[in-house]
C-alpha cells in the first residue's frame, strides 16, 4: 500500500472533517479538539500546520491515493529536552493495522533523525481498549516500551494514563 507523507494543505479540509467525525479517534487526540469537529476546526487545524516552521516541528498529513486517511507529527523539545522528540500519529480506523502507521513512523523517524539534532524520539499513546494497535505499530517501527505513567493527564471528565515508547538514534 503506497502512501504519501504531505505537507499539510486546505485541499485536505473536507477528508479532515470526515476523519474527525470518529469521536474515539478526537479523544484519542493529546490536543483538546472539540467534537462535533466542524469545517471551522479543520480550517483551524490545517493552518495552523501550514504555518509552523519547520525549526521545531514537522507536521505531516498521510495521503493514500490523493485522500487523506491520517496526520503525523514530531515535536522537537526545547532547553534541556532539545534533543528529544515527540512523535503524534493518528489514522482514520479503516486505515489501522494495514502496515501504513508503522512505515509512516519510520519514515518520518528517519527523516528527523536526518534533518534535526535528535537522539530520540518518543510516543505516548493514551491507555484504552485501543492501546494495543499503538503499541503493535510503534513497535513494529522500531520503539521500545519503556512504561507507563499513571493518572497523568485530565481529559474529557476523567484521568487518563499513556505508556511511553522510543527510539534512540544510532
């Protein structure tokens, strides 16, 4: 299956609504996106990547056949987390456990690796009935667990855990 990784465009605005129609995958999100996510919240969203620099962060959307099916992210840390990154993914359900998460992953990895005074990068996915798929396609990528963090994050009502997962530089 052929992907793209592609900077983000407003061409992308309707598959993005459509995409964020799933209220699972919104709370999925580390951002507090609202749900019903309408045109307002896409347009929003897209600009918003298409006007970050490309200094300390590299947002992608994933395309297969010209439709957006996902988004991939790395966030480079600042002070004494410089050489760190986070890595954000996400993909519409229908596009989950075929293979294009793990090569996103290692495709944009390597490209930060690449391009950027990184050591490692890491991925937090949230603790819920869906951990699993996470946690298949970051490993399969080449991130190692390393734990999980308890209770950290307040979202939706209610506490939430992720586990962490990385990948060091060779």
């Amino acid at each position: 299956m052929e992907f793209v990784l592609d900077k983000w465009k407003t061409d992308y605005m309707d598959d993005l609504v459509e995409a964020m129609q799933d209220k699972k995958l919104v709370d999925s999100l580390k951002e507090d996106y609202p749900y019903p996510f309408l045109d307002v919240h896409a347009k929003c969203y897209i600009e918003q990547r298409m006007m970050y620099s490309e200094e300390k962060q590299r947002c992608r959307a994933i395309l297969l056949d010209g439709k957006l099916i996902g988004g991939i992210e790395v966030l480079i840390g600042s002070g004494i987390y410089s050489r760190n990154a986070d890595l954000h993914i996400w993909l519409k359900k229908e596009y989950r456990c075929r293979g294009i998460g793990t090569q996103a992953v290692k495709q944009m990895a390597d490209s930060v690796f690449s391009d950027y005074d990184v050591v490692r990068i890491e991925a937090k996915p949230y603790v819920d009935e869906n951990v699993w798929i996470a946690e298949k396609m970051l490993h399969s990528a080449g991130l190692q667990y390393e734990g999980t963090l308890r209770n950290i994050i307040f979202k939706n009502g209610k506490m939430h855990s992720y586990k962490v997962f990385s990948m060091i530089k060779e």
